[in-house]
C-alpha cells in the first residue's frame, strides 16, 4: 500500500452565495504559498443548482413510477427504460446503453417464527444470493454467537444440526465505517456456520435503526464449503427479541421458511449512459455516476436512486450551464447509470471490461454517488500528488458548500472499483452517512427519507465537479 | 350532556423527592381558601416506585414470552395464563379470571400490489373485522376521496365498481385527539363505499407516522349495508405512493388479497383480576387496570402493555407499602387485565354485566391506562363536585411528578365506558400521546418504544392514586 500525504486542512471560508464575492483562494501546493485572489468558479451554476428542484422531481419520478429495480426483475428493464427516457428528457447530447449480463436471484415468500419455548413470528429477510429452505423450511435449535469471529472459533459441536445466530451491532458513524467491520457476518457467515454443520443462518441486521421491524438485505457469498444453507437477517427489534429469548437459557426453537432462488438463466441488462460532448476534447471522459439498480424491499430512493439524480441532474445543469453561459464543456461529461452493483458490481466492471483499451488514455477522473443523500462534507481525490495544487478554485467554492478538502486516497465508489484498480484518477464527493444504515437495504428505502436541501447541495457538488473537470482541469 | 366545571389550574408546585418538605396544598374547593400546610402523602411509595424496574421488567417479560395476544388467538389464552402467574408471583392476596366471550378474527395472508400503470407492491394490513377477499383476491381501479365526507357525497357513478381509497392524514397532538377525527374512515369506510358499489376499501393508516412502511390495523364495523367488502390500511408512506401515483392522471389498478375471516365458533377467554384486600372495607372497591389483548402485528408492547404492568406494579408497590408501613389498605384494589378490548370493550362490557348488581354501592372509582407508557401530564376526575376538595392531597403529590390538575370530567377508559355509564366515579390519567400514534395498532408496537423513566412515573401516579383512594378517601 503506497503512502499517500493527506490534504492540509483548508482554513474556514465564508461563501455567500448572494454576493459576488473575491476569495482568499486555497493554496493547495504548501511549497507555493499563494494568496492569490480569484473570483469563484461558475457562480451561476452553482445558484441554479442549490435552487433546482430537478433531482428531487426525478426520484419522486424514479420512485413512483419504476420503484424497486432489483437486478433482473421487472423493475430492472423498467428502469433501464426510465433512465434513457429522463437522460434524453434532460437535453443530454447523446443517450445510449451498453448490455451487462448477471444471474438472478429471487426472493419469494420468507417466513419466521420462534416455535418454543415463547411462540412468536419473526420479522425477517432472506440475504441476497441465498438458496430457499425448500418449502417445508428449515427447523431447529437456535445458538448465538456474538460476532462472526465467536463463530469461527467456536468447536462444530456447538453449532451442528442448529441454526447459528450471528448477533453482532453495527456501529453508527458519519463515514459508514461501522458497516465494513459488521457486515462480514452477512457476507461470509453462512459458509462459516456451514462448515460447522449449521443448518441455516440467522444474523441480526446490518445496519444502524433500534426501533424498527424492517429487516436489512444484502448480499451474501457461498464460498467452496461444499454445503450451502439458507441465510436470514432478523429486523433488529427481532433480533432482540430472539437475544432476549435465549438468554433465559432454555432452548428456542426456530422455523424458517426462504423460497429464495437463484434462476437458471442469466438475464442481460444494461448501463444506462448519458453524455454531454465535449467541444474541444470530446474523446476525453470525465465520469460521474450511480447504480441505477436497487435491492427489492423498498423503492430505492437512498440506494442509490438518489445517487443517479444526483449526477443526472448535475449533468443536465452543467448542459443548460454551457447554453446559457456559450462556454462549452472542453471535455465530454458520462453520466452512467450503473446495472447491478448490489449483487457483484456487474454494471462497473463491465464498463472498465467494455472500455479497457481506452480507459486509461481517454479517462480524466470518475466519481459515483453511492451513499444516499446525505450532505457531502469531503471532497477526496486520487490523483497525481504533483496535480494537487490545480484543484485550489473547486476547493475554494466547495467550501462555501460546507465540504472540506480531504485526503488523497479516494477509491471512487463501488462500481468504480475496477476503473480505479487500473489507474483511472478518482474523487469522493463524501456524504453524511449518519442515518443511511438505518434505512439500507430496508422496506423504508423510501422517497420520504431525502431531504430536499440536503439533495440540492450534492447536485450542487456534482455540477461544479463535473463543470471544473470536463472544462478547467 | 351535563355541564361540569373545570378545575381552577393549580400553581406550580415544586416537589423535591428527597426532601421532606412541608407542602402548600392547593385548596381544591375556592370557597375554603385553605391555605393548610401538610406533609406530603406516602413519600416512600412514591420513591420506592420511582426506583423500581418491576413493571419494566414485567413488560420484558409479557413481550418476550407472550407477544402478541390478539382475541383469541394462542396469545390470548398465553396472556391469561401469564397475568395470573404473574398477579401471583407479585403478592397479590387475591387472583382469579371471569370468563368472556367474543367472536375470532382471523388474518391470515394478506398482499397488495399496484398492477399498472407502475407495477409495485405495496404494504397494507386488513382492518380488523374486515372479510377476506378470497383466493383469487380483488382487482379494480382506485379512486381516492381525501376523507369520509367526501367518499358520502361522491355519487354513485364515482364509486361504483372500483375500490375506494380514503386519504387523510390523522394529525398528532399530545391528546390523541386526532384519532377521533381520522378514525371514521377506519371503522365506517367500508360500508359507506359498499353502498355506492365499491369493491374494496382502501385507507390511509390512521397514524401519525410519516416515514413508515408499517401499516396500521384497527377495529373496523359493517353497518346494515347488505354487501359486506374487503377493508385494508395502507402504510402511511405506501399511501404517500398511491396518492402521488394517483396525481399523475392515469386509471391506478390494484390488487388486494386478504384471507381474513371470522371464525365459526366464538372464543371464551377471560378477564384477569389481582386484589389486594382492604382492612376494613373490602367490599368497596378501587379499580385500576389495562386491556391485556393486542393487536397481532406488533407484541403490543404500548397498546396496552403497558396499561397493564402500570397498574399491575403500582398494586404489587401498594401491598409492599402496606406492609412496610403497617398502614393496611381501607378498601380493596382491584387491578383488571381486560380481555379483547380493541375488537369491542368485550372485557370492560363483561365486567360491569357480570357486577352489575353492585357496581354503584361498592365502586369507589376507577382508571385505565390504555394510552401507552408517556409521561402522565394531567389528572382527571368524574367525582361530585362538592367531593374534589377532598382531592387536595393527591394534587399535591402529582404536582411533584409534574401532573396538573384538569377537569371533572373524566370518561376512565375504553374498558370502563360500561361502568362510567352506569354512574360509577371515574378517573384519568392522562398521558402524553405525541408519539402514540406513530406506532399504535402497528408492528413497531414493541419494547424498545417504551422509555424507562416515564414508565416510572406512570407506576408512581397509579400507585398513589391507588393507594389514595384505597386507603384515605
């Protein structure tokens, strides 16, 4: 792992954006100690972005019209459909799509129920990629363990024949960073409790709410342990429930029913692209972007509904931008809509599969919005140190939207994992994560849960990011 | 409707718990202008239930080991057997069921899905009481009326043939009063729709969430109309959905099945009464209880779960106080669990036919709490008036756990709205419902909605009031 400097921290700059205002410029590069003053960047843009309802429109658009797009259901063709039609609505210079190809899981009827020694249903989901229990489900005496590792470590004769009860709390943070450490009970527990001769698993919820009924989805891997059972998270309310059952030390008997299913064809989607040429460069890329696809249980709003209007919404202000202002983009702005990202990351890493031979030399940057639609208050990048310096007037007017200059280690976002492993530059545009694993991969993924200010200021760093790197960098 | 007249507010009176302070009582009857000093009234039973876990652990117990306790379902007959151990186990002298009798409603599985013009599920629950839709389920159009009234002065053509789909929103205050204004279009909806020829009844939650995917089920009555049709609440968020799916001018088709039905055979279960003997009088009687059924969604750990460890603690403190103090009861304290109050007061119905004969020559009062687990903001009474002054003592105490004193105009409870009417002294205790209804009746009705402390101060209040009228008045 290379070592990479961290940003200096920037000073607090007042920006308003009412007045026209000259501002003591960032000096990015500490060896310059410039105090050069400049006036900000695309002020017009950035007014029309904090005032347009656009996004919002969109994903009440996306929401009510299309819903769920869980990667090869209805909603996925649905919204392929709705993506081409809203990025030509939005004067896009060109809108086109590019086929992905992934398996599909399906869901079905899930059912839970603690049988004794306290009978009582369960409010439960399967986990993404999971097999069915067969539809006389799965019964058995439940153990808990209190972590993935308490699992691991345990002896087989703990956990055969029983359904093993992965309990561990993901912890709540601004960054999310509580989710990488708890969900490994979700990815990898399954396989873990298989070894052992579990007959299925349960896990507690990844994700943050304490007053809910509505379980977490997500997806889950079978390793090669030659058995596969089927896996479960309880919504977390239940799972204290179950925590409180077995604490009373008799046995609690669990039936468990997932007609959960991996089809036998593929299915061919596809990434939804829309672009905004370039006048000077057009060969040149400057990408933004979200998935498109959803889990199945709510409608997808936060993850990532919102992340595609963000950066559609962006792209199509800069467009009206370049109208308005005869300042053409220098480069071509794509916007993608990625297909599939919560099964595998299909859509990214079959775009950085499709565009290899060109990524690297037509390829400027690339960010996605992927976190839902909390404010941003980090801008992060992963570009050449010796660039750094370069990025003072973004910085500048980035501040007056509340994001500070961050660190040098961006890795882009999840559908851009592949791009970024072959050396495409990357930015984070790092949102408030505070409340986003309370609704994750839940029924409440719901329009209701963005707040519309909060929405502007992400369109508004998307726009000024994407105008500055297709124009000035 | 006679007219009473409203207490004069009392001055604020501030209470210290661990001082033994010399009182200003408020003079409750205006022409005394008593301006008498008093000690204030049992000072270690207040402090001892502010101190105690009992009735929290109680509702640990009750939502664990029991949960959901819908008339006559498994839960109900686990309900009365739980109430009786645990009237025993709490040094009850006195513990013993009265049998009651109701018809069963039946769930079962219930979906919903919009069918076109956008494809989406959607979260609903049938209206209890309401018949099934059979099998095959229901199909139609929708079309929405922004409340009762409105869906009464449609014409027929509006209506007929199509599921009608009533919208207003229930508004929140800390009285609750909302729900009686919103409620209409729960409980009379269907039969008003039937008569215009509609084939379905969809509702609006009758709740005060707005960021849930939880749907609120609640009593619903078909008049005489002849044709009896399939009733279900929408999510409050699922509503949020349809109405704006419903803006956008295309027909809206849904889909609903409900396999709800009403049993055969009636259900004999039982109202559950814990008595602590009065001394002196044990044929008057203080009656304190809860309703002891549910709903079946949540583990119906506000409604009324917590009505009944309230007041099931506040009598267990009461006999600990009469010991500890050797300051027997006067009178005796009966605490009821009433069975099946939320699908007709069939408990509280039963009850004062069973006693009718002695209701008014030995009931000296009685309260309910059946309002959740806040904080109790306000004392009511149905009381002569020329008896309030006596009052005075007990306002004192509640000033100190920030209870006012209100009106004389006290309706005690849904269970005792028999009794009330036959003309037996009522009291209230009036609880801050401001989030009662966000969770009320759904399948977020669960422990960990309940806050300790205010608990607590429930217990305190019964308990004095208990103690009060058992033993001074």
């Amino acid at each position: 792992m290379t070592t990479l400097k961290k940003f200096p921290p920037i000073g607090l700059l007042v920006f308003s954006l009412a007045m026209t205002l000259t501002l003591s410029v960032y000096a990015a590069d500490s060896t310059e100690k410039s105090t050069a003053k400049a006036a900000p960047i695309y002020p017009e843009l950035l007014a029309n972005a904090l005032k347009s309802d656009k996004a919002y429109a969109l994903l009440e658009s996306l929401t009510t019209e299309v819903g769920p797009r869980m990667a090869g259901t209805p909603g996925d063709a649905l919204g392929v459909a709705w993506a081409v039609k809203a990025f030509k609505a939005l004067g896009y210079d060109k809108t086109y799509t590019e086929a992905v190809t992934y398996p599909v899981w399906e869901r079905g009827v899930e059912t839970g129920a603690v049988l004794s020694p306290f009978p009582q249903k369960l409010q439960l989901t399967a986990l993404g990629g999971s097999i069915g229990t067969g539809k006389k489900g799965v019964q058995g005496d439940v153990v808990e363990f209190t972590d993935y590792a308490e699992l691991q470590a345990a002896p087989e004769s703990a956990v055969n024949g029983k359904i093993a009860y992965i309990s561990n709390r993901m912890t709540r943070s601004r960054d999310g960073s509580g989710y990488g450490k708890a969900v490994i009970a979700r990815s990898a527990g399954a396989s873990a409790a298989a070894k052992k001769g579990a007959i299925a698993l349960l896990i507690r919820s990844i994700g943050t709410d304490s007053t809910s009924r509505s379980p977490h989805t997500g997806i889950m891997r079978y390793d090669n342990t030659p058995t596969r059972i089927p896996a479960a998270a309880l919504s977390n309310i239940d799972a204290d429930l179950l925590s409180n059952m077995l604490k009373r030390g008799q046995p609690v008997r669990i039936q468990l029913r997932l007609d959960a299913r991996i089809r036998k064809a593929d299915y061919t989607g596809a990434n939804v692209i829309g672009e905004i040429t370039g006048a000077l460069k057009p060969d040149e890329i400057v990408v933004i972007g979200a998935h498109l696809d959803s889990w199945d249980l709510g409608t997808g709003a936060l993850d990532d509904g919102a992340g595609v209007v963000i950066t559609m919404a962006a792209g199509a202000l800069i467009k009206q931008d370049a109208i308005a202002s005869k300042k053409p983009l220098k480069r071509t702005l794509r916007v993608i809509a990625f297909a599939n990202e919560e099964q595998g990351l299909y859509g990214g890493n079959q775009y950085a599969k499709t565009h290899a031979d060109t990524l690297l030399s037509t390829h400027i940057i690339a960010a996605e919005s992927d976190f839902g639609a909390g404010r941003i208050y980090q801008f992060n990048t992963k570009l050449p140190e010796d660039q750094l310096h370069r990025l003072a007037p973004l910085h500048a007017v980035f501040a007056g939207l509340g994001i500070a200059a961050g660190n040098n280690l961006a890795r882009g976002g999840p559908d851009l994992t592949a791009m970024a492993a072959l050396g495409v530059p990357m930015a984070e545009l790092a949102q408030d994560g505070t409340k986003y694993f309370d609704i994750h991969h839940t029924a409440e993924d719901t329009l209701d849960k963005v707040v519309p200010e909060e929405l502007k200021q992400n369109v508004a760093a998307y726009a000024l990011f994407a105008r500055f790197f297709t124009t000035d960098w």
